[in-house]
C-alpha cells in the first residue's frame, strides 16, 4: 500500500514526532524523580503520558488513514469519469456512423432528398455528452467541427446543398471515426488498468 505524503506533512509529522520524544523523555524523567519520593503520583502520571502518548499515535494513524481514504476518493471519482466519458464517446460513435450512412445515401445530391437527409442527421447525442467528455482538446475540436458542419447542412435550404459539400463532411465525419475508433480503445485499455 503506497502513502502519498506532501513534504508539508513530512515535515509536520517529523516536528510531532520529535515534540512527542521529548514529552515521552520528559515524563518518564518525571516518573523516575517521583518514584524516588515515594508518593503515589506515579500512577497518575503513567496515566497522563499514556493518554497523550495515545492521542499522539492516534492522531497520527488518523492522518494516514485520512490521506490514504482521500487518494483512493479521487482515483475512484476518476476511473468512474473514464468510464462514463468511454460510454458517451461509443454513444457518439454510433451517432456519427449513423450520420456517414445518412451522408453517403445522399449522395449523389437530389434537392427533393433533403428533407429526408435533414431529419436523418443526428447531432442529440453530441449535444447532450460534449461537456462531460473527458477527452483531448484536439478530439473536442475535431467533433465540435464536425457537428457544425451537420448543424450547418441541416440548416442550410435545400439548393445550397451540393454533393462535395456532402463528400466532404462524409470524409470528414470518416477520419474522426477513426481518431474517435482509437481514443475509445485507449479508454477501454485505461479501464483494465
């Protein structure tokens, strides 16, 4: 079981280390002087540095256990992002194979088409995962361009649709699948660890 410790709490554990060594040298001195007076303070002063001995090593156990609960916290809140974020990529992973299929059946473009090709193109899953994703800014980018271009074609009149612009948001949706494709893999691979 590996620790983490800042040198902050080094240092700190190291000056209540040497604070509790002279406070356990101090009334063990103490003790050994009243025992020579034969009076019953010893037990009482046994008594006393056990409880601080105690409340000592007690709190310093309390530390490790709080650091080590801490750490563990934020690994696991991490690996369930991981997880939740590769279920949403594989989300958009279909949407966009779905959107390739609508594009590539368009083409070559009929303006009395595009009704259809309007409501085929999905964009409802990006829109809905694109800000919990916890993925490369250069991968956020690349869909966040792609799904413009979808916006874009949805919204554009039915004549200004032409079969390159489509060809090229195709291309362009099939080289992010394959980025998408190995950015899913490297997440499943990060889930095994």
């Amino acid at each position: 079981m590996k620790i983490p410790f800042t040198i902050r709490q080094l240092i700190w554990l190291i000056v209540w280390i040497i604070i509790s060594a002279f406070l356990v040298t101090g009334f063990t001195l103490s003790i050994i002087a009243f025992a020579g007076t034969g009076k019953d303070w010893a037990s009482a002063l046994i008594q006393a540095m056990g409880g601080i001995i105690g409340g000592i090593i007690g709190g310093i156990v309390a530390i490790i256990v709080a650091a080590y609960q801490i750490t563990r916290t934020f690994a696991n809140e991490r690996n369930k992002q991981r997880r939740t974020s590769c279920t949403m990529l594989k989300l958009i992973r279909e949407e966009l194979r779905d959107n390739i299929t609508t594009v590539e059946s368009a083409v070559p473009y009929k303006a009395e088409n595009f009704r259809i090709l309007k409501t085929q193109l999905s964009e409802d899953t990006w829109r809905s995962s694109m800000v919990y994703l916890d993925i490369s800014d250069q991968l956020l980018v690349k869909l966040n361009v792609a799904y413009r271009k979808i916006a874009l074609i949805k919204n554009l009149d039915a004549t200004d649709v032409t079969s390159e612009l489509l060809t090229e948001t195709k291309d362009q949706l099939n080289t992010i699948l394959n980025v998408l494709n190995s950015e899913i893999g490297n997440s499943a691979d990060l889930e095994l660890d």
